[in-house]
C-alpha cells in the first residue's frame, strides 16, 4: 500500500492544505503550517457513502415520555460557578474551561470536581502534573479529604478505558493539550490531536452520561491554541480571565447550550484557592480613588447582575507626533468613537493628547452603556474637574453626541442605591420608560438623577458643579 500522501494543517485554524507553505491561506498567520499524516482510522473510511448501507437511527420525540426522569444537574454550591454553567452541570454534557496559563483553572475545576465527590466517582486525570503534585495542591485547598480519583495519563485510550471502568459521575481533562490518541502519528498539542481527543472525549460524556471538563490553554493572542477548533464540539465554553497582578478572576460562559452567555462568576485567589466573591461591584470599587479626577464609576450589567466598577482616564498632552490611544478593559474602537465624538459634538480638542482608559479591577467591560462613563472620565481627565465620587453614570453614545437608553435602569440605580451613593447621570427620559412609575415611587433608591441628553448636558452637569457633595 503507497504510504498516504503528507497533509498540513495550519495550527493556528486548523485549516488542511496539501503542500507546505510559510504562510496560511485561510487565516494569515505566518509559519504555523505543520505535517501531520493522515490517521490510520482515517484511512478505513475511504469507502463511499453510497456503496454500503448504513443502520437506521432510531428516532424518539422531542417530549420525554413515559416515566423516566432527566437527570437532574450537579449543582456545585460554588454559586458563581453555578451561575456561570446556568444552573448546574448538565450530565452528558461536555464542558471546555479555557485560559491563560497560571490563571487559576487546575484549581478551580479540583475545587469543583471536591464539591461534586461523594455521589458517584469523581476522576481528575491530570496531564501536565504528577499525583503527587495535585495531591499538594489538594492539601493546599484544604480538599485532602474529598473523594476525588486522580490519575497521571495521557494516552486517550488509556485513559477512556479507565472511565468505561469506573463510571464516574464527573471528568476532569487537564489538559486537553496533552493528550494524544495512538491513532494519529502528530504530536500532543496539534491542532489534529487536540480535535481527535476532544471528539472522542464528547462522544464519551455523550455515551455514558457522564459530565466532562475540558481544560484548555489559551496563548498570548488569546487563542486557545488547538482549542478553538473545539469549541464547537463541547455544549459549553467558558473562559478564565483576568489580570496576572490582580486577585480577581472573572469566569464568563461565552458559549452555552444549557444557560445564557452573558453571565459571569467572580472569584478572587487567595493563598488557600479561589474564594467566591458575591458581592463584586463592592470588590471593584474598594481601593478608588475618590475624588481625582479622571475617574467615575460606571453602573453596569453582566449578565443578571448589575455591577459596579470604576472606570480610570488619563488624557495628557502627547509628544509625539501620533499620539497614544491605550486601553485596558474596554474596546479600543469604542474609545476612538467617543473621542471623535467629543471632539465634534462636546467641543474638546482631544487630538494632541496620548490618552489611557483603564477599567479597575481587571473586569472587561463589553456593554455600550459604558460610553457616557468614559466620556465623563475621559472630560473629567482632560480639563481636570474631578467628578464626585457618589455619582454613577451609564448610557450609550451616538455619533451625533445624544446619549441613548439603556436597559435594566432600575436595577443599575437600585445596585448604586445599595452601595452608598447617591447621585446617577442617566440618559434623558431613563426614568418614564422603565416600568411602572408609580408602582416604582413607593420603593424609589434614595438617588437624585441628572437626566442629559447630549455629552453638551454632561459637560455643563461637571463644569456647574450641580452634582453637589
Ligand atoms: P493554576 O490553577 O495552576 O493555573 P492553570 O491551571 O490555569 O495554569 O493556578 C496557578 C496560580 O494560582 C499560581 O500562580 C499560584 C496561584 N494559587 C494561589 O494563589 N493560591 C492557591 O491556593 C493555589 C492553588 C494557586
Ligand atoms: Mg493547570
């Protein structure tokens, strides 16, 4: 038999070429295309579809019928991980944590795989460390005592024998990089092994019921390497983020078929693992800065939750001759919007000046209701008025320099409300379109608000000093 012709496929999208080249067709990137022969498993299928007859799948209606009960979900009581998987895992379900390396995930899943001990097996098969490191780490989490089965493999083969075996109730993959299947000849970390592996391991929680967790690493451009080939293959993706120096690890489902994407689970690493912070806006805004300028808070939502963070501009004249735009927890085409829009509808010559945003805290804030706090930050910084550190702001800007509503005002004001302050600069009209009036008068947050129409009302609002103290 001729030896099967070489493929390539590209590492950084997985992309399959038949010849070598510096530079990948499909996505651009330069020298990530890698030889990997072709599986022999691959090899079997080469008969046509049409020459042989297939077994008829057995249909079943989309109701559960009869008396057998779906299995209820494991619900961990780590409530911000709970909240961030929808409610629990979902058995059968395949799960895929990813991140940057050393953010936290080998101790956040040997945290979850504790909680869930107990009934049924529970098989944390680690590829990177030794038993006796994991064990450390256990003892150092104060989990010594959980019934959590390790294993040091990374034969897939191996290791799905041991799962026929023992049945578990919960998988841990860590990590699915180093894993590789016999059948294929490329190296653990390919973007063909790290797919073959993590189809395999899907099609077992799919088969046996049992819930397995991923783990995969995500490299400096933010791409889980190989990985995210798989994120469509597993029924959940969440990732581990946060800023190396900060405490604060924020887990965001970005991928669910259990539960909505948009929330978050906020954690903070202490010396004895991940605690649950339940209160973050708290968290966020304990170390402000209150009363320089450049700073505000901004009221937002993730997900269900409002939360609160302080947003930090420094707008200062640029010596060079294109001047500096950097930000760090915000979209960097958002900031150049509102800085052109404050330039043409507030009147402030930004041009010259290198200018910074920073978001506190570690958070990445997506929600466009963030514009009317940057641009007060962005004001505040710029022509040094600081804005009082009771307020809170939140609303969208257009381009013409109108702020638009946005949603869930009331429990943005009521979030504020709880935490002590005691001002809100909102979007005109926020008020009337938000429920029922009257019915919100009776329990009204003790906040006076600054409606503005137009970043013109917010500069006037800052300049007056109305907002008092
Ligand atoms: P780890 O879970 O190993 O990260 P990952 O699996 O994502 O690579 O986390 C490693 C970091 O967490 C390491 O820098 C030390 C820190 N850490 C603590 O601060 N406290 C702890 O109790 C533990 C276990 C780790
Ligand atoms: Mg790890």
């Amino acid at each position: 038999m001729a030896r099967p012709a070489p493929t390539y496929v590209c590492q950084a999208c997985g992309a399959v070429s038949s010849k070598w080249a510096g530079r990948c067709d499909a996505c651009g990137e330069w020298n990530t295309l890698e030889e990997e022969a072709a599986g022999v498993g691959e090899a079997a299928h080469k008969t046509s579809l049409a020459s042989a007859k297939g077994r008829a799948a057995k249909l079943e209606l989309v109701g559960l019928k009869g008396d057998a009960p779906e299995r209820p979900r494991a619900v961990t009581s780590i409530a911000e991980f709970d909240r961030v998987t929808g409610g629990g895992l979902v058995p059968g379900s395949a799960i895929l944590v990813g991140g940057d390396p050393g953010i936290g995930k080998s101790t956040l899943l040997l945290q979850v795989a504790a909680r869930l001990a107990g009934a049924g097996h529970v098989i944390y098969v680690s590829g990177e460390e030794a038993i006796a490191q994991v064990r450390l780490r256990a003892s150092r989490l104060g989990l010594a005592e959980a019934d959590v089965e390790l294993a040091a493999a990374t034969n897939l083969r191996d290791i799905l024998a041991t799962l026929e075996a023992a049945k578990p109730r919960l998988v841990v993959i860590d990590s699915i990089q180093t894993m590789w299947s016999d059948v294929l000849e490329s190296a653990p970390g390919t973007v063909s092994q790290v797919r073959a592996c993590a189809q395999e391991l899907v099609r077992y929680a799919k088969r046996s019921g049992a819930t397995v967790l991923l783990v995969g690493h995500v490299t400096k451009e933010g791409q889980i390497a190989g990985p995210r080939v798989v994120e469509h293959m597993v029924d959940t993706v969440l990732y581990f983020e946060g800023e190396r120096g900060h405490q604060f690890r924020i887990l965001r489902a970005v991928k669910n078929r259990f539960g909505p994407t948009d929330e978050i689970g906020v954690f903070e690493m202490t010396g004895a693992g991940l605690a649950e912070v339940a209160n973050p806006s708290a968290l966020f805004l304990s170390s402000r800065d209150e009363g320089a300028s450049g700073s505000c808070v901004f009221a937002g939502i993730e997900g269900t939750r409002p939360v609160l963070v302080e947003l930090q501009a420094l707008v200062a004249p640029s010596p060079l001759g294109t001047p500096r735009r950097a930000v760090v927890g915000w979209d960097t085409g958002r900031l150049a919007m509102v800085l052109a829009v404050l330039e043409t509808s507030a009147g402030l010559s930004l041009a010259g000046n290198d200018v910074y945003l920073n978001v506190a805290g570690g958070l990445r804030v997506g929600e466009p209701a963030a514009d009317l706090a940057v641009a007060a930050a962005l004001m505040s910084s710029h022509l040094n008025i600081p804005v009082p550190p009771h307020v809170v702001l939140f609303g969208e800007v257009a381009l013409s320099g109108t702020i638009r509503r946005v949603t869930q005002t009331d429990a943005r004001l009521k979030e504020a409300a709880k935490l002590g302050f005691k001002a809100a600069i909102v979007p005109a009209r926020s008020r009337e379109a938000e429920g029922d009036a009257k019915k919100r008068a009776k329990d009204e947050p003790a906040l006076t608000t600054y409606e503005v129409a137009d970043l013109n009302a917010l500069l006037e609002l800052l300049k007056e000093g109305a907002l008092g103290a």
